[in-house]
C-alpha cells in the first residue's frame, strides 16, 4: 500500500509540474528608440502588450530607454528573456524621469498621456520573427 500511495503522489506531482510550465512563443528580438520632436527620450519605459483582438495572447514584453534614448524588449513570460512574442501589440509608454520626481509639479510628463493605457494607445506595431528595430515616433500619433 505505502508503494501505491507513493506512486500517487510522484504521478500528482509530475501532473502538477507539467501544468504549470508554460511553452514560449516564437519570440522576435526589437531593439529601439522612443522619439519626440526629433529627440530620443531618455528614462521611458516601455512595454508591448499583445493584442488579443488580432490573436496575440502571449505575455507582455518590456524595456527602458537608457541615457542615449536606447531600449531593447525582454520578454517576462520567462526569466526576462529577450524578445517579445511574434505578432500585433499595443505599445503602452511611461515617463519614469518625471514620475521619479520629488515635484511632481516641476516635471510634468514629457509624454501625452494616451500612451498610459492599452485601451487608448494608438501605437499598434507588428513584432516578426528575428532581429528588428522598431522606432517609436511619437510625432506620429499626434
């Protein structure tokens, strides 16, 4: 008996495990810029949100521009790999420069706040397979 309820247990277990692990999408690698006014902006973070209503349901992807305006995207359904699934997201942008502002007043947004919010962000792009540099111009969604 001690033999079958072992069994029992090891088989719960394996079932369990296999279930919670989860298999990553094809992933493509973007790197990138986010631009204003012809100016790369420093200190945004910026995260892909795949688009269910064009049948992307993997996780969402995320970077942040460094000092030179630079992002490159990690995918977090798994260990911040690199990448962002293949296929259509909504791009969703925050300002952490001026939200890490003691003063808020001192430093408003540099970003329009449309780009806060999946529902409302009007920057659609397309993640392909492979290596790929995806601009972000902001000028483009006035």
């Amino acid at each position: 008996m001690k033999l079958m309820t072992k069994f029992c247990v090891v088989l719960l277990l394996v079932s369990v495990l296999a279930g919670c692990s989860k298999k990553i999408p094809e992933l493509g690698l973007v790197n990138g810029a986010v631009t204003l006014n012809g100016k790369k902006l420093d200190g945004i973070r910026v995260e892909f949100l795949p688009d269910p209503e064009k049948g992307n349901m993997a996780e969402s992807s995320f970077g942040e521009s460094d000092a030179e305006g630079n992002f490159s995207l990690s995918f977090s359904g798994k260990d911040n790999t690199p990448g962002a699934a293949v296929g259509q997201h909504r791009v969703v942008l925050w300002d952490y420069v001026a939200m890490n502002t003691r003063d808020a007043d001192a430093m408003p947004s540099r970003i329009s706040d449309k780009f806060n919010l999946a529902a409302r962000t009007p920057i659609l792009l397309e993640v392909k397979p492979g290596q790929q540099t995806i601009d972000i111009e902001l000028d483009k969604y006035k």
